[in-house]
C-alpha cells in the first residue's frame, strides 16, 4: 500500500530537541524580564535547525514578543547589509512622525540603509553602533526576537553587526537566535567572533538516535515495520532528519515493505537519498517545470514569479504552473514566490547544471534582474560567477556595485567586485583606475600588501598623465600613512607635473589637492624643505588654494624661526577653524603640533577627539595610528599617564605594521615605561620600532622617538649614547628648518648626559642656551623645564630662585607631572639647607601630584624618602577628578557637557548599561550623587 509522506514533516525536525526547547523557552523567559541573549544553533546541514527557528518564532510570538528575521543566501553574500535589510525593513514605520521617532540619535546614520536612492556613511563603525541604536529604539516598545538562519552565507557587514550586537546584549531587551552549519565559516571568522561573545547559549544539535529514527519510520510506514529494517534507515542516513525524510520518501513511492527484506532496498538508495529523490522527480518533469527549478535555483528562493518566468524563458502562467508541480513534488515549499523545501534540495538542483553552462545562466540572472532593477550588489552578485570573457558592459556594472559597496561601508565588498571587474579583463583605459580603487580599498581594510601591490600595478598600467596623477598620487599618500615621506614626496611631485600644463584648469581641484598634500608629506621628509618651501610658495599663488593649508604651515615656521608663540598661534587657530584640514590628510598636524608648543593642551585634545570622531564617523583606519599618537603625546605633556596608557594600547592595537603613527605611539610607550621604571621594556619597545640598532631617523615623525630613546640611553647611565642621540636631535631638527626650538628639547638632554659624564661646562653652556629661547619663545612649561635643569648646575641660592620661578610657572598650567618633579627638586634642595618642614610640605605635595599623575614609582621614592627624613608621614591620597580612569572621565566630560546616559553611548559606542557603571563608579569615587554635583566637580579640572 503506498502511502503519502507530508503529514508529519512539520514536526519531523523537533524529534530528540526536548532540550534545545526548553532553551528556548528559558531564553524566551528571561527576554520577557528585560534580559537580552544570544541563542546559537550550530550544526550540518539537514539536522533540524530551519525547524527550530521555526518553532522559535511560534513560542515568540506566543509570548507578545515582535520576530524579525532573515536568511543568508550563498548568491546574495555580497549584498552589503543584505541580512540587516531582511531583519530590519518589515518592522520600520511607514508614517513619518513614527519614523522621526525610531530612527533619531545614533539611529539616524542607518536612515540611508533603508531609504531608496538615499546615500550612506562611508564608515561601518557609526552604522553599527546606529543600527544597534535602532534596535534599541524598536525594543522599547515590544521585546524582540532576531531569527537569523543560514549565517554561514550572510554577508559580511550583517555579520559584523550581528557580533557587534552581541556584545551588548546585556542592556537591551533583544533574543537573537542564529542558526549556522557547522564547519562552513567562510567569513573570514565573523561567526566566530560572534560564538565568542559573553553570555552565549550555544547549541550543537546532534544526529538522531536509533530510537528517533524507529519512530519515524513507523510512523510513516506502519507500526510494524522491523528493527532491522529500522536499523538500516538510522546507519544509511547517520541520523539526519532531513536525510531520513527522503530516505522514506523514496521507500514509500517504491513500495519498499518495511521488513528484512526491504533492507537492501534501504542500503541501495543509500546516503544519497536526497539527490536521487530530486533528480529522479525532475527527470520525469517536462522542460517547462526543470526549467522553473533551475531558475529558482540560479536566482534565489523568494524570488517572484516574474523573474523566475524570465530566466526560463516561460510566460507567467506556465512558471506559475510549473512552480506549483514542483511544490507537489515536494521539491518547492510553496510556489508563491517559488522556494525550496530546504538549502540542500536547492543545491542538487544547482548541481544538475552542466558546469559549461553555469557562466551563461548566471550571464541571464544578472540581466534578468537588471533589467527588472534589482539592486546592484544582487546584479553584480551573478556577474562574480560568470567566466571572464573581456565584456565592457560587465565591468561597468562590477564597478557600479564597487562604488556602491564602498558607500555603504563595505570597502571588503567592494574589493570583490573590483578584483572581479579587474579578471574580466576591463579596456585599457580602465584598467589602472580598476587597481588603483582596488589598492584604495585595500588598504581602507588595513591590508596593507594587498593595497601597495594593487596601487603600484596602477601606477604601471596607467599610460597617459591622466591616469598616472591619481595612481600616483594614491600610491603617495598610502606610502606617506605607512611612514615612508621619501618615497610618497616624489611620487606627488610626479603626479603634480603631469597635471600641470596646459589642461591644469580642468585638474585644478586635483592639483591643489595634491600639492596640499606634497607640502604636508616634503615637511615630514628630512630630505625634502627645499621642495615644500618651493611648493608653499606655488600654491599661495593658485587660485582657491586652502587659506587652513598655508596658516598651518606659517604657524610651524614662525616657531621654527623663533618668534614669540603670540605670533605663531594665531595662524595655527585660523587654521583649525572649521574642517578644512581632516584627519587623513598632513595638513593638520603643524597646526597641531604648534597648539602643543604653546601649551595649549586642552585645546589641542579637543582638535584631535574631533579628528578621532571624523575618523570613525568615515571608516577611516590608517590615521588612527598618528592621531591615538597626539592624543598619547599631549595626555603625557599634561601629565596623564593613565589616559596616555589607553590611547597607546588603543592606537597600537589599531593599525599594523608599518603606519606612521607607530613611532608616535612608541615614543611615548617609551617615556611611560621610563616613568615606571621599567627600562629594559622600554629598549624591547624602542628596538622593535623604526629606530632599532641605532638606527638614523628619516622622518620627522621620528623624532619623538628619537627623543625617548635619547631619554632612555641617559636613564641607562650611557652618557655617550645620550649625547650622540641629543646631537642627532640637533641634526635633524636643523633638517627640519628649525632654528629656535621644537618639540624636542635635545639641549637639554644634550646637558643631562653631559653632566652625567662629568663636564658641567659644557651642559651648563646648553642650559643657558635653553633658558634664553625658552624666555623668547614665552612658554610657561619651557622656561619652568630650562629653570629645573639650571637649577642642578646652580648654587644653593640660584637654584633655590630658579625652582621657585618654576614652581610659579607650572602652578596653574596643565603639565602636572612636571610640576611634581619642580616640587620635588625644591623639596630636596630645601631639606639639604635644613628647613624640613617646608621640604617635607613640598615632597608630599609632589608625591600626590604623582599619584594624581599615575606614577606610582615616583610617588614611592617622595613617599620613601619622607619616611627616611624622619617621622611617619600618613598616607598619600588621591581624590577628585584625578581619582577616575580614563573611561570614567570620558563619560564625566561628557555628562558635563550635558549629554543624557543614552547620548553618551551612542557617542562611544557602548551600551546604556555600560555608561550606568561608569557613573556609578565615579559618584562613589567623588563622593557625590547628582549630575549637578558631578559638572561642578569637573568645572576647575576642565578651566
């Protein structure tokens, strides 16, 4: 008797997941008390984990709770954000005024995600802490529950967003659920980032038993169908409920008696149930309904009925009617829109293609949706899997979908339509523009040998001055981030030439830009002030050059020529008004850097935490490097250890080898670990930089880390390295141009090492000389710094005078760490002429300006030698302000700048719940329970 298998495929997948639903229902609990989760179906293919999801969404929406979901497709992986539009586009309001209130704060960046023709943000950064954002906002009115299946081929910013999420589960009423197939994480560890989150139920579902497998095949083919018989379903299959389904399914249609004897018939339909179930179905279909499969599976379940009928050639109603013999058949789940009963039936039908015409199919699918105006990504998506042939039309649409992917924050995606674009091959003509967008994306991914090789093929395929201006001008400024201005000054003085001429009218904006860029990188290059003082004096002259360009470089040459620093500010201002000079760019940092000079630290902070915000707001990664250094270098002039620890950390763990911000970053690693003490792993960090061996510096931004290693060569007690390394200072600053002072203040390590090898007269000579540029120049800390080394080569009274007239210096400025060390050598010098008590009330004042500072190995030597002079002295103290880390300060400034605890996270990327312990800790800290109490708390710290 034959009898029809259906009625109980709905169940067949929940067979043996009592536990997994009890999970469920647990995860379903806690979300109904506010408590978000993460719920990770792994497993093959076949095993119950579309069933599960299923029942999920069941006991979800039982509960109240709103479901969005979605479904990776292997042919849709390249469609930026194409699983975040699924979850996120059936759920958001169609009336504006609802819209306005969904989509605000942080949420707003994700408008253009879901906005037809609307543009959006070139960074991923600020969409997916907007999208978790949005998220936050749905959930205030209804729990929600994510269904992801199929992550295995979800694209790769979804995926990103999906670990992003993750992380933050804890504050937000969300319950995500993904399934995935086990062992098939081709997705450069995204799934993996996810399955590392904290809080993770993760979920492995197994075969079936023997016993399952018992129930299953006596439920479907009687109750007396054998053990044996039983048995051998259960070994074919390996327990697989999908397997075991079809295995019956084709036993029932062959009337196959469920006994010993119809073992062989079990064994001979074999593993491979499914394949045969299917192939032997269509073969015995007309063309017209093989062809409906076979467009279904070139294009996607779910596509309409429409598309399907045009990728097979068919009118409407003979797809239509296909599409419903096909879901008969048990290989269609429903006919409208078309879509297979499982991923695994889709590929069978995939794989009874002739793999010659799998380029023309999906040459078809790519048309068809064009024509049907597809989105582009989905178009392109076809094309990727096409047989290169030199076809122009392919490669336009390729770049298309590339300039759209890059929009959208995917400059990964936008690589694999570019490095396809460029197989085709592309005319000539495109060619070098193909490598050089692709480099640029490259290394907009930070990988880096990928970018430089993608960027000098572009330089060599480009064959007219048109095309080699921008190669070369690219190739420049990549090489320039990656700390090489010898090589970058040259190529943009090549890219300039050929632009200029008699089309220059035409390339004006590219020219300025260019030679903006050439006089940022010959500044940087030791080798190349004649070519910037050249090219500063040729764009002066051009029409609608940057006004901020020229300000920032008069501000650094009035320093370097020794003018008062009134004169120099001004210009450095005017050229940080507004946002001319960005983050990626070398314009900004003389401006920067004279700020620094002048010691006008908290304005210079405030500069560079708006280029950081720029930077994350564009995707921006190269530059992360070289600004974590001048937020590292200024929070270390202000004294800051802690806060100068986290941006080291922070830029180091940012950009990779090599990046121009590298050697700021370890410049200031260097004088951290000094402070502490720890001297041999400050020459590990020096002798892994760019300046190991002793090596000569080639770059001014090198010369910080020149400095510390100078600094570092004295504390070792090598008194010779230490005059060599302040003479090489010398040298370099005078390559630089610079006749007065810079930022590195090689005379007076020069005087340090040579007083340390005795000859007194001639650090005194460079002490003086010091002095009398410091008072020039008009800086508080740099004539308190010069008072502090004279003072060690003075006598008792002019010392005593000169640490005086420092202490007075450093009292209200921002250098606290140096004002500690003035308090403690004038302590000193107090106690050797015998008035303790004012000694003693200046060492400990130090000693808890240290601890203020984070020098705990200075504030223990101020604090030992108190002990030693006598008395017991009670213990150091830090309170206030100084007391909070740098993440509690962060968010205490920005309370102070009357930001709401949810304005707060969306600004650093964290969650609610995040910015709550914060404060938590930091009213405990202070002593304080209101808001109020905390902006007035702040107020002298922030003066």
């Amino acid at each position: 008797m034959t009898r029809t298998i259906g009625a109980g495929d709905a169940v067949t997948g929940l067979i043996e997941r009592e536990s997994e639903i009890r999970t469920l229902k647990r995860s379903l609990a806690r979300l109904q008390a506010g408590q978000g989760g993460l719920v990770v179906l792994d497993a093959g293919a076949g095993l119950g984990k579309t069933a599960l999801l299923r029942h999920a969404r069941e006991l979800a929406v039982n509960e109240g709770c709103t479901v969005l979901s979605a479904r990776g497709a292997e042919l849709e992986q390249e469609f930026t954000f194409g699983v975040v539009r699924q979850l996120f586009e059936p759920a958001l309001p169609r009336d504006d005024a609802t819209w306005e209130k969904v989509l605000t704060g942080a949420a707003l960046t994700t408008a253009g995600l879901f906005t037809a023709g609307a543009d959006v943000t070139g960074s991923l950064y600020p969409l997916l802490n907007g999208l978790y954002w949005l998220l936050v906002n749905l959930a205030d009115s209804a729990s929600l529950v994510l269904l992801v299946d199929d992550a295995q081929w979800g694209d790769s910013p979804s995926l990103q967003f999906l670990g992003f999420l993750a992380r933050r589960l804890d504050s937000v009423a969300v319950l995500v659920i993904i399934a995935t197939r086990a062992a098939e994480h081709g997705d450069d560890g995204l799934l993996e980032d996810i399955l590392a989150a904290d809080e993770l139920t993760l979920l492995r579902l197994k075969s079936l038993s023997d016993r399952a497998i018992t129930r299953l095949v006596r439920r479907e083919m009687g109750p007396d169908a054998q053990d044996e018989f039983c048995l051998a379903c259960h070994t074919v299959t390996n327990g697989n409920p999908l397997f075991v389904r079809e295995l019956l399914r084709v036993l029932v249609a062959d009337n196959v008696r469920p006994d010993a004897a119809g073992v062989a018939s079990v064994e001979a339909v074999g593993p491979d149930a499914v394949r045969w179930y299917v192939a032997a179905r269509l073969r015995r279909q007309p063309a017209e309904v093989r062809g409906v499969a076979r467009a279904v599976a070139m294009l996607g379940s779910d596509t309409t009925l429409a598309l399907v009928a045009s990728q097979a050639g068919l009118s409407l109603e003979a797809a239509t009617n296909a599409a419903e013999t096909l879901t008969r058949q048990r290989i269609f789940d429903r006919a409208d829109p078309p879509a297979f009963v499982h991923a695994i039936v889709r590929d069978v039908v995939l794989s009874l293609v002739p793999v010659a015409d799998r380029s023309t199919e999906h040459e078809r699918a790519a048309a068809v949706l064009r024509q049907a105006g597809a989105p582009l990504a989905q178009v392109a998506s076809h094309l990727l899997r096409t047989t290169p042939s030199g076809a122009p039309e392919r490669v336009g649409v390729l770049l298309a979908a590339a300039e759209q992917a890059f929009r959208s924050g995917s400059p990964e995606g936008a690589a694999v339509f570019l490095v396809r674009a460029r197989a085709e091959p592309p005319i000539p003509a495109l060619r070098a523009e193909i490598s050089r967008q692709l480099g640029n994306c490259r290394a907009h991914h930070l990988a880096l040998a990928d970018a430089e090789f993608h960027l000098r093929e572009a330089l060599a395929l480009a064959d007219t001055p048109r095309q080699r201006a921008p190669c070369a001008y690219s190739l420049a400024r990549f090489r320039n981030a990656c700390g090489e201005p010898r090589e970058a000054a040259p190529l943009l003085v090549q890219a300039l030439d050929e632009l200029d001429g008699p089309a220059e009218a035409e390339n004006l904006p590219l020219v300025l830009e260019t030679e903006a860029e050439l006089i940022g990188v010959a500044r940087c290059d030791l080798g190349s002030r004649a070519e910037m003082l050249r090219r500063i004096d040729s764009f002066e002259r051009r029409a609608g050059r940057s006004d901020a360009i020229l300000d920032s470089q008069r501000a650094v040459e009035a320093v370097f020529g020794g003018l008062p620093v009134g004169e120099a500010l001004p210009p450095a201002r005017s050229a940080l008004a507004g946002d001319a000079l960005t983050p990626e760019r070398t314009g900004l940092w003389g401006a920067i850097n004279t700020l620094m000079m002048a010691d006008q630290l908290d304005e210079a902070e405030r500069r560079m935490q708006r280029s950081l915000d720029a930077a994350v707001a564009r995707g921006l990664l190269l530059p992360m490097g070289i600004i974590r250094g001048y937020l590292a270098r200024i929070a270390l002039l202000r004294g800051d250890l802690a806060q100068a620890t986290e941006h080291v950390e922070l830029g180091t763990a940012a950009v990779p080898k090599p990046n121009i911000g590298l050697p700021l970053l370890e410049s200031t690693a260097v004088h951290l670990l000094i402070e502490h003490g720890r001297l041999a792993e400050a020459d590990a960090v020096v002798e892994s930089g760019v300046l190991a061996g002793d090596r000569p510096p080639h770059a001014s931004t090198h010369l910080w880390l020149l400095g510390a290693r100078t600094r570092l060569r004295i504390a070792q007690g090598d008194h010779g390295a230490g005059v060599a390394g302040a003479l090489a200072c010398r040298r370099l600053c005078e390559r630089l141009g610079v006749t007065r002072l810079w930022d590195v203040q090689w005379r007076l390590s020069a005087a340090q090492a040579h007083l340390l090898a005795g000859q007194r007269e001639q650090a005194a000579d460079l002490v003086d000389e010091q002095l009398r540029l410091t008072r020039s120049f008009a800086v508080s800390r740099h004539i308190a710094v010069a008072l502090r080394a004279a003072a060690r080569l003075a006598g008792a009274t002019d010392a005593r005078r000169y640490l005086t007239e420092a202490v007075d210096l450093l009292r209200d400025g921002p250098a606290r760490l140096e004002f500690a060390r003035t308090l403690a050598d004038l302590g000193d010098l107090l106690m050797r002429d015998g008035d303790r008590r004012t000694a003693r009330e200046k060492i400990r004042q130090a000693a808890e300006l240290a601890l203020e500072c984070h020098a705990p190995a200075m504030a223990e030597r101020l604090s030992a030698g108190l002990a030693a002079g006598g008395g017991r002295p009670s213990p150091l103290r830090v309170s206030g302000v100084h007391a909070l880390t740098p993440s509690e300060r962060r968010v205490a400034r920005l309370v102070a700048d009357a930001l709401t605890n949810r304005q707060i996270a969306e600004r650093l990327f964290v969650s609610e719940k995040t910015v709550e312990a914060h404060l938590s800790r930091t009213f405990r800290k202070l002593g304080i329970r209101s808001r109020t109490q905390l902006v007035a708390q702040l107020a002298p710290a922030r003066t």
